[in-house]
C-alpha cells in the first residue's frame, strides 16, 4: 500500500548537519514552501512471495510543508503545516484491467467524498528538539484519516546525532536508534518495545504458538542540510513453529522526496504553539500522536445465531473426525468473540442436545467476559444430569490459550454449588492448570492464584479421603508450582501407591534444574526400596524420574547394579528401558554408556533376564521444523496382568518441548481372577483399573474402569470390549491475535488459530473362558490451523489466509494370552507395532482485495494429499511374540 503526501513542513525535509550550531533536527525557513511526493504502499504475501505476487494497495500524493511559528528563544521549536493533495489509490503489483479492483475507480469513489476532503485538510505538528511533541486536526475527523496524516508526521522525527533514544510516534512508545554518516541518517526502530494501548494474545505453548520477526529502517539521505529523500521499510513475517511455511508477511514503504522549493507563507506571531494554533484554526485540537484505534464496521455480516444456523450440522459427533468440525470450531469462535451474552445464550439454547457438549467448548474457548457470562448462567453445577457439560467446560477452560484471573475465580466461586464428585474433582485440577498459566503470564501474585495456590498447597494434607488428596496431587501436577516439589517428594514415600505414582510422574514434568540432590535422594530411596517395599508400577516410575533428572554416575551405576535382583517383570522392564535410552540417545545415554564399561553391572547375566515388559521410543515424523516422537512403556506382574500400560507422545520445536498426549491405563489386584500368586508388595491390593490422560501439558481427571471385587465381576460378565470415552470434544490449540500499527499510519491485524477435534478412548476386556485380556486405545482426531491477515482501511480490504488441514487417527491393542507360561503378550493393532491410518492433508492459500462496492480479487492455490498409513516399529520381541499369539488364534 502506497501513499504519496506533500507535506507543508517535514522534520524529514530539514536536518541540520551535525556541524550546524548544535540542531537537535531538522529546521524549516521562513518564507519558504518545501514540496513534496509521498507513497506509502502495503503487501501481504507469503513469508517467500515476491512484490509481483503480493496484494496491496498504494497511496500516492504530493505534500506541501512550511513554517508557521517558531520561539523567539528556540530555533528547534517549531509549528509547521502540512498539505496532502493530489491523492491516488492504485494496486501495487502488475494485473490486467479484469483483474484490477481499482481500475475505472477515483479516488473520490474510494475514499468518499467527506474522507477524502478531511485527507486533504491541513494539519499541524508542533517539532520540538526533532521530535513530535504535539499533531493537531479536526476532532471529528476519521481515525483512519488520522492515522495517515500521522504516518506522514511520524516521518518528521529524525536526529543528526548517532545513538538510541525513546520516541513517540504512530507506532507507539519506541526505542529507536539513529547512526549518523556523511550526507546520510539511518534509523531503525526496535518494533518488540513499541507500547501501544492495542494488544493482542499468544498461546504459551510455544510448540504450538507463533513466532514473529519484524524490522522498521528509515534511510535519510542529506544535502546541504536538507533531506532530499526518506526511504522507509518495515517487515513483518509471522509463521507457526510447528508448520513454518504455515506464515504470512507484512511489508509497508514510504517513500518522501523534495521535488521543489517555492516561496510560501511567513510565519505567525504569537507567545506560544496553542495561541497560534487557535488563531489560525480554532477547530485544530492536540491529538496524541500514537495511532487511534480504528472501528471496523461490517456491512451485511451474518449475525452469531446466523453463523451457527449454516455451521450446526458440523457439531454433531459424527463430524469430529473430520476437518470441517475444527474449521467451523475456529470460524464460530472469531463470531463469537464479537458477540454479547444474549446472542450467545441464543445459540446455547438453540443447541441439539448431541451438538451442545462441541458448543459449550466453542463458547468457553472464546475466553470473553460474555462468553463466560453465557457459560455461568447456562450450566446448573447443582444439576446432575449435565455432567457431561459441565466436564466440558472444564476441559475447554484447562485448555484455555490466555485464560485470566476471573475464569479462576468463576471456577472457584462454582466449586460451592457442585453435586458430583467427579466434578468437584475436574474443577479443583484444572485449577491448577489455569494457575500455572497465569503464573507463566506473571500472574502468580494475583489475588485468587494465592488464594488457589494456598488451597492446593495445603489440600493434600488437610484431608485423609483418599480421592481427595490424589485430587489435589492432580491439581499440583498441573500446577507445577515450584513450592509443591517438596510435597511431591513427601508423597512419593507415601504407603499408598496411587499417591506415590502421582508424585512421581509430576516430579518428571519439572525442570530439572528444580529437582535437588534431597528430591534425587527420595526418589532413589523408593526406586532401591530403602524403607519400604513399593509396588512395581512406582519404583518404575521411580527410575523414569532418575533417568530424565540428569543421573549421576553412581546412580546410575546403582540401578544397573539392581537389575537381576529386582522381580522378574520389573528385571525385564528396566532392561528395556536401559536399551530405550541407549537407542533413542535420551539425555542419560552418555552417562549409561560410562557406567556400562563396568563388567559387574553390566554383563550377561543382567542382560539377559526375560520377560513380557518394555520400554521403546520412536520418531512419528520429522521435519525441519518439529519433531513428533513416541514412547510405549507396558508393564506387567509376575501372572502376565497387566499393570500399567503409559502411551506418549511429544512434539518439539525451536528448543520447546509439549507433552500433547499422555494414556496410561493402570490395572492391580486381578491375580484372583487367574489364581495367581501377587508380587512382593502388592498382596492386598484392591481389584481396580482405570485409565488417566494427559493432552497438551494439562491432566485430565483420572476414568475409572472397575474398583472392588464385585464391581470387577459385574462388568467381567457385562464387558462389551466397546473402549470407554476418555476425552471427546474440540479444543483450540494455537490462539494467536495482533494488531500491528505500521510506521505508515496503517494497520494489520494478524489472527492466527488451530483447532483440534479430538476422540481417545480406551478399555480393557478379561476372558475367563479363553485365558486372556486385551487393552486398548484409539485415538482419532481431525487438525486445522488458518493463518489471517488483513489490512483493513474502511475503503479498501486487503489480506491473505494460509491454511492447512489433516485428519488422522493412532490405534493399538495389547493382548495377553494366561493359558500357558510364560504368557504370550503382544502389542498391536494389525501388525507388530502401532498403527496410522491413511492421513488427509491439505494445504491452501488465499489472497484476496476488495473494495464495499463489492468488487473484488482473489486468488487461490492449495493442494491435497493422500498419505498411506505408517506403523511406528516396536520391539523386536514384540514382533516375535505377535507372531504367536496370532498363530494361536487361526
């Protein structure tokens, strides 16, 4: 976008050379007119396109500047005018007249015949020391107009000295830093420190956020004192860490050049710069000289209920395993945002009762004082037959992307009208996950974060309700508040193993710089069963804490030195696990090839130990940009039961690591059912399984199977193998919104979001009959992320959408055949290993220009793809244990 201005007095025009009696900046003479061409134009493209291929628009005009008053007692304050005329709107690339939305279009036809008048009105800045210190226009003039003209006068501010200083202008509150040659000034501004009463939000999880790189560079080009020309450049590129191609950017210019000098006006008498200004204009008022946020107004929009009515069938279940229900997801959010608490209610209420759960997370995942509202008034948390919603809106806030300190309070406030347990539990962990969100913000020492961290803090040891403290355990977990390392550390020595492998696996998710020689020590002391004998499921998590927490020599040493005398299961598990790290170069790989030259722990007899249980890691994918990996941990108990079975999976990027899955399903006490003798430890264990899931860093509220004896046989009789929902709904991974004030008066507004449909569940099924058991998990989902960037100017709308979609889907099945020992296990869907289904891709980009007339450009490229489904290897002896299970069965 291009705009030509004359301006009657520049700060760009004048500046005095270093040697000239100390300036500050430019000076203007009396008695003189000082013309000007002025451009500025905008592109959006991709972060690679070219100027040809880019949508823009340019603004060209002349500008006339001259003195009008300056102190007596100073020649660097100055009050000059400046004249915008001849004003042009045209495209920036090169099109055909068909293809050109402003081809037969004047500018009058574009701007309207008002704006374009008060464009063309004078208007005065007041230079002080080579700084704007004051613009003065018409009150009632457009803000869009406005922040043209202060495009142009942001221009005036320019120093003949080298060094940084802190400036106002359009832009904002900016560090600016000015170097100083023969005949020339560069200026760049540092855009990260400009202030502006306008700002966005970011998603925290880097892995999933939005990075950007900008620049702003003013080049002044110097004769005889004056400026003869001023080039500006400034660039924007945003792009997705995950996906980098998935960016957009923003270039602007400005360009002023001296065409001529003519002899103009003199200048006014006068005390001082609001006397004269008053007397020359009595409707000229100091405005700041930061931009003014700019109403946009749509005409012919679809109201909210509107949208819902042409997007409600892509919220039924059925579509969540497809890319349109997160693309409507993410669309109904943005008209969401726009709309009050009644519309909202509307659409709530208007829900089918299938469609509702998927509403109730597009509201809450609005994150708008009246989407809250809406929320609040909708659910009964006294109801017990909206479980289902109100579990939802839970999840939906634990996910939120930039949640604040009312949708804590809201939480804390409804925890007092709750009938459910399960719900009571929901609110109180995802608590804790919107205080570590809050603290991540800097928000640790708000009001209710003190008041929610002090009551999980103290919760686990105010209670001896069992389900009560592991529900605060949770809430820590996800709270991963640095003063909760030494309540982890008292628990993982707990009596009761449920509390042990909760402490355990929080002490795993901190950074290991927090996790001390006394935290190090505990957990060595559980692992080697110093004081007291633990189940194998903890001390496993015992050794997944020392290995990930930087192990010592002697540590390590030590856990090899255990293998061979630990049970046969727990023998087998750790071998794998050492393997795992070997082969997976995992951080404690160099230190276990140190301990490993050690013939004693490490030979034959240690390493040859057999068994069911194993540990193995592997990459999904891999790109330039991320990395997706994989981890299968299954162990059993000396019968061949299951015991814990814990699927992850990791992404990372640009040195940022997010745990976006975690299942882990947990069985005990099933030796009966196969008479079967318990491990060591685990002789009056209560029958129980049940399943757990982590998504994206935060914990979800644990799903039990069966607890008790007779609730295992009611369901033995009963089990369908149908696996139990575990977690189903859409959730808004990547929440990125910017406005972005260009040095040229004009704006950009970057939305960047994705959407996740998302259904993972799991069960377990026990045959009596044919001696055998199988758990599983499915895991199916549907991804989006849209990329939107507009450059909206009332007359003319510019912008691009780039865009990518993928549906997907990871299953396995582990069977376990007890008719005959050593028990036959195996891991698999269909093969060996884990198994993808076919994946659907798409990539797409739009750029588009349009004019309220209803002209319009676009223009559109994408491509799709039909990947075939990929298996994540496993073991080998998981390989050659499938192998006979499934000749067992023909």
């Amino acid at each position: 976008m291009v705009l030509h201005v004359s301006v009657s007095s520049t700060c760009l025009i004048f500046l005095c050379r270093t040697s000239s009696a100390g300036a500050a900046g430019p000076r203007l003479n009396n008695d003189q007119l000082y013309k000007f061409s002025y451009t500025t134009e905008v592109l959006v493209d991709r972060a690679k396109g070219s100027k040809d291929g880019s949508v823009g628009y340019r603004i060209s005009s002349d500008v006339d500047v001259n003195l009008v008053w300056r102190d007596p007692s100073s020649k660097d304050d100055q009050l000059i005018q400046l004249v915008i005329s001849n004003v042009k709107i045209e495209n920036v690339a090169q099109r055909s007249a068909k293809k050109n939305i402003f081809q037969g279009a004047t500018t009058q036809s574009l701007l309207g015949e008002n704006k374009l008048a008060a464009l063309e009105r004078p208007f005065m800045v007041h230079l002080k020391n080579g700084k704007v210190s004051s613009f003065y226009c018409y009150k009632a003039e457009p803000a869009s107009i406005k922040n043209l003209k202060r495009g142009v006068a942001s221009l005036l501010q320019v120093q003949s000295r080298s060094g940084k200083v802190i400036e106002n202008d359009v832009s904002g509150r900016c560090t600016v830093e000015y170097k100083a040659a023969q005949g020339q000034v560069t200026r760049t501004k540092a855009l990260e420190t400009c202030k502006t009463a306008e700002t966005g939000f970011t998603t925290y999880i880097q892995v999933l956020g939005v990075s950007g790189e900008s620049s702003s560079v003013t080049v002044f080009t110097l004769e005889d004192g004056f400026i003869k020309s001023a080039t500006a450049k400034e660039t924007h590129i945003l792009a997705v860490n995950a996906r980098r191609t998935t960016a957009a950017k923003i270039v602007s210019r400005q360009n002023l050049t001296l065409v001529t000098i003519e002899t103009g006006p003199f200048e006014a008498a006068g005390k001082n710069v609001a006397s004269v200004v008053k007397s020359l204009d009595e409707k000229l008022y100091a405005v700041g000289v930061t931009a003014e946020k700019v109403k946009s107004q749509c005409k012919g929009c679809r109201s909210l209920f509107e949208h819902w009515q042409e997007v409600q069938k892509q919220f039924e279940p059925d579509s969540l395993s497809k890319a349109i229900a997160p693309r409507s997801f993410l669309a109904l959010i943005q008209s969401m945002r726009k709309a009050s608490k009644d519309e909202i209610l509307q659409v709530l209420k208007s829900s089918t009762k299938t469609a509702l759960p998927q509403v109730v997370d597009a509201v809450t995942s609005s994150q708008t004082p009246a989407s809250l509202d809406a929320m609040l008034q909708f659910l009964n948390f006294a109801d017990p037959k909206g479980l289902v919603l109100q579990e939802r809106f839970l999840y939906a806030c634990g996910f939120a992307s930039h949640p604040n300190e009312r949708m804590l309070q809201a939480l804390d406030i409804s925890k007092g009208k709750i009938v459910s347990n399960d719900i009571k539990e929901s609110v109180v962990i995802i608590m804790g996950a919107l205080v570590h969100k809050l603290c991540q913000k800097g928000g640790c020492e708000l009001p209710t974060v003190v008041e929610v961290k002090k009551m999980i803090l103290e919760g686990p040891d105010s209670t001896q309700v069992e389900s009560d403290v592991q529900m605060y355990l949770l809430a820590l977990k996800n709270s991963l508040l640095p003063e909760a390392i030494p309540l982890f550390s008292k628990y993982a020595e707990s009596e009761v193993g449920a509390y042990c492998t909760i402490s355990l696996t929080a002490l795993q998710r901190y950074d290991v710089a927090l996790i001390t020689d006394e935290v190090k020590q505990t957990v060595n002391r559980v692992y080697h069963q110093n004081r007291r004998v633990y189940e194998k499921n903890v001390r496993a998590a015992a050794a997944d804490v020392v290995f990930s927490s930087n192990p010592s020599y002697m540590e390590v040493k030590n856990m090899l030195l255990s293998i061979g005398n630990l049970p046969r299961e727990l023998n087998k598990y750790m071998l794998s696990k050492v393997n795992d790290i070997l082969h997976f170069e995992m951080p404690a790989s160099k230190i276990l090839r140190q301990a490993m030259k050690d013939m004693i722990s490490h030979n034959y007899d240690r390493f040859s130990k057999v068994g069911s249980s194993s540990a193995f890691s592997g990459f999904m994918a891999r790109t330039a940009d991320a990395t997706t990996t994989y981890s299968l941990d299954i162990l059993y108990s000396g019968s061949g039961v299951l015991r814990r079975s814990n699927m992850n999976i990791y992404g990372a990027s640009n040195g940022a690591t997010l745990h976006g899955l975690q299942v882990a399903i947990e069985a005990q006490g099933m030796e009966s059912l196969i008479a079967a003798k318990p491990d060591e430890g685990e002789e009056d264990l209560e029958s129980f399984a049940g399943m757990s899931a982590l998504l994206f860093d935060v914990q979800l509220r644990p799903v039990t199977f069966f607890k008790g004896y007779s609730d295992l046989m009611s369901k033995m009789f009963s089990m369908s193998g149908e696996p139990m929902n575990v977690v189903k709904g859409l959730i808004l991974l990547t929440d990125h919104s910017q406005v972005i004030q260009l040095q040229s008066g004009l704006k950009a507004n970057a939305e960047f979001q994705g959407g996740l449909a998302i259904d993972i569940s799991g069960g377990m099924e026990v045959s009596l009959w044919y001696r055998e058991s199988k758990t599983s998990v499915n895991n199916k989902g549907a991804m989006v992320v849209t990329g939107n960037v507009t450059v909206d100017m009332d007359f003319v709308r510019t912008g691009m959408e780039v865009s990518f979609e993928t549906e997907a889907s990871l299953d396995f099945i582990t069977t376990v055949q007890f008719s005959e020992y050593p028990f036959l296990v195996c891991m698999a869907k269909t093969n060996c290993s884990l198994v993808n289904s076919t994946l659907y891709f798409h990539e797409s980009l739009t750029k588009y220009e349009s004019l309220p007339s209803g002209k319009s450009y676009v223009s559109r490229r994408g491509h799709k793809q039909l990947l075939p489904g990929s298996e994540f290897p496993l073991h080998q002896e998981n390989s050659n244990m499938c192998k006979r299970v499934f000749e067992s069965d023909l």
